[in-house]
C-alpha cells in the first residue's frame, strides 16, 4: 500500500462520530441509489415486450449504456477530487438526477429514446460513486476494504430491494408509471443527502489544481499494478452485465415467471452478498487482496456457467446456483476498489475510483451485445455461457498476477 495512501490528508479533523455518520449516509444512499438502479433491470423485460426489441437490441442498449456510463466516471471523479468540499452537494444532485432521467425513461417510445434517457440514468448513478467512495477512503484509510465493502453491502441491500418492489409494481402498474413514480423520492432523498452531508468536513489540505489534477492522472495510466486491476475489473464487469440484462428475459420468456418471481430470484442473487460483502472485505485487509479476487472471480464463473447447464425445473439446484453466485456477484467491486486504492494517494481517490468504474464498464460495454446475438442465435441460455468464459479468464489472469498486497 502506498504510504501516503495510509494516512487521512485533512487539516480539519473529523471526529468519530462525524466519521460514523459519513459512513451511515453514505451506505444508506448507496442502498436506495441501487434499488433504482436494479428497477432497470426489472423493467427491461417489460420494455423489450412493448416496444418489440429483440434480444440483441437488449445487448446494444446496455452497450451504449456501458460505454456512456463508463466515459462519465471520469469527470465524476475530476468534481469529486478537484471539489472535493463540495462533495455533499455532487451526491444530493446525482442522486436527483436518477429520478428525473427515469422520468423521461417512461415518456420514451423508441429505441433511441429509451437509450439516451437510460444512459442519463445511469451516468447520475455513476457521479454517486467517485464522490462517496473517496470520501470513505480517505477517512478510513485504515479500514479501507472493510469501508467500501460496507459502502457495497448497502448497494447489495438495495438491490435485493429494489427488485421486489419493482416486481410487485409492475404487477399493478404498467412500466411507464413504474419508471415515472421514481421522481419524487429521487428528489425528496437527494436534498436530504445534502443537507446531512454537507455539515461534515470532507475537503483536503489544499484542493488539488488542474495541473495536478493532470499529473495525477497520467502517473495513474503509468501504474502497471492499477493497470492489471482495471484489467480484472473489467473482466468481472463484463460478466456481471451479461447476467443483469439477460436473466431477467430468461426467466420471462425461457421460464414463464411473473415479474414478482423475477424480482425475488434477482433479489436472492443479492441476499447472500449483503453477509458476504464486508466479510469479504474484512478478510482482503487481513489476508491480502489476491486470497480474496481469485477465489471470487473463480466462484462467479463456475455459477454463471451453472445457470447454463442447471434445469430451472431443477428449482433447489437452480436456486443454489443464484445464491452462490450472490456472494460474489456484487461484492467483488469493492475488493477490486479497495485494491486499487492501495496504490494511490489519498489526494486522487476519487479519480482512482471513478478509473475503476469507467474502465470496467467501458471494457465490458460490448459483452452484453454479444451476449444478445448468441441469445438471438442459440437462445438466451447461451449468454450465461459467455459470461462464464469471460470471468474464467479473469480468475486465471488474478491468479497469475504478483501482488504486494
């Protein structure tokens, strides 16, 4: 870990409880910022029905949703180092924001439509990130895997959440009002973010300027170790979006389940990772970062394979597959952002994160689309089978990969 990484860069000290409440903020805005995002996921199936896409548009949208996403991180994580004072005000806005592109998600009637309001979506959620997480790892710089592990355990609560709720919705309303209804807690939760957050000190020594800002970054593309990490970020990135686009469409079309079924099952694919996540995160601090990627990448390519050989009918079976793959399906991102943050200093955090999450997303953009053209061509099935190979590959590079932590 880089030594200056280890150490809390802030001339105004904050206190214990100040720290406590900066973690239940921010882990408790993480849990609902993902309960809408996995509402997405929950609704494509509905939207794919309506407007008449085929599996390979599905891939195509979650492409340009990807690669839109990812490309927004970094500015995500420029505001967050750069202004760092103003982090408070960066996360209550994003997290408005979701709402109000969900919004114009439901007035949407055309591929198009449905793309840019969904990407918009989705780069609000991405500005969340940079911003809390590196606000957590500088002040937790001690504890840093178990912090952000804790910070993805309230994601991992919100989308085991945010399933249900949207499955029981759409049992009742149709998908537009689902998408539209998202505004007013969007809003209402985003100007209680700020105002809780912004009393508590977050802004560094000196803010970094522009130049500095940009010498940062091109030592960051010079780090071969954080290279490898975003390498392996990706690779786990790809495997997961294959999953989130397509097995819900499985379940719809290939099973027959209810909406209320698929959000159950999507939830339960998160359940085991809301225990596993800080533990996970507990155990890379102690044991290193390798004893905790490897296994992980290896649990979560055998599962994704599993959901392709394993019968539905088969329903005990089937739903071991999901839980197991559960507990590393979300919870790996933080060990990844953990590792990564090992390598930096704590003035370049946010910029660090926002890398881990662009890299990955953009990386893993055009897996969900080939994803789709095997589903189109082999039935949807064959696209768990893909991300298998993916994230197979990913757990023999971590294996092979030196780390010094």
């Amino acid at each position: 870990m880089a030594e200056n990484s280890a150490r809390v860069n802030s001339s105004i000290q904050i206190t214990n409880t100040q720290r406590v409440l900066l973690l239940i903020t921010t882990v408790f805005g993480h849990c609902i910022k993902h309960a809408f995002s996995a509402a997405f996921f929950i609704l494509i199936p509905e939207i794919k029905t309506s407007l008449g896409f085929t599996n390979s548009e599905v891939g195509g949208l979650s492409a340009i949703r990807n690669v839109l996403g990812g490309l927004a991180n970094l500015p995500g994580g420029f505001l967050a180092d750069r202004f760092s004072q103003s982090r408070a005000l960066i996360l209550g806005v994003s997290f408005a924001c979701i709402g109000i592109f969900a919004f114009f998600l439901g007035l949407s009637t055309t591929f198009w439509q449905i793309a840019i309001s969904s990407s918009f979506m989705i780069i609000a959620i991405t500005f969340w990130h940079p911003a809390a997480l590196s606000a957590l790892s500088v002040r937790f710089a001690d504890r840093r895997g178990f912090a952000i592990s804790l910070h993805g355990t309230g994601g991992s609560i919100g989308e085991a959440i945010g399933p249900i709720v949207t499955g029981l919705l759409l049992a009742s309303f149709a998908w537009v009002a689902v998408a539209q209804g998202m505004i007013v807690p969007s809003i209402v939760l985003g100007v209680f973010f700020w105002l809780v957050l912004r009393k508590l000190p977050m802004q560094s020594d000196v803010p970094i300027t522009t130049n500095e800002y940009v010498s940062s970054l091109i030592e960051l593309f010079a780090n071969r170790r954080l290279l490898i990490v975003l390498g392996l970020a990706g690779g786990y990135a790809a495997g997961q979006s294959v999953f989130f686009t397509f097995f819900p469409i499985y379940m719809r079309e290939d099973i027959g389940s209810s909406t209320v079924e698929v959000g159950i099952f999507i939830s339960l694919a998160q359940v085991a990772g809301i225990v596993a996540q800080p533990l996970m995160g507990y155990l890379s601090d102690r044991l290193g970062r390798k004893a905790i990627l490897t296994p992980s990448f290896l649990i979560m390519g055998v599962s994704l394979f599993g959901l392709y050989v394993v019968p539905a009918s088969n329903g005990v079976l089937f739903l071991i597959v999901i839980v197991i793959l559960g507990t590393v399906l979300f919870s790996t991102m933080a060990i990844l952002l953990a590792a990564a943050g090992d390598l930096v200093s704590s003035e370049v955090q946010g910029t660090t994160i926002s890398l881990v999450f662009g890299t990955s997303i953009i990386v893993a953009a055009l897996s969900p689309y080939i994803g789709g053209i095997f589903a189109d061509w082999y039935g949807v099935k064959t696209s768990f089978l893909w991300a298998s190979g993916i994230v197979m590959f990913t757990a023999i590079t971590a294996f092979f990969t030196k780390w010094d932590k």
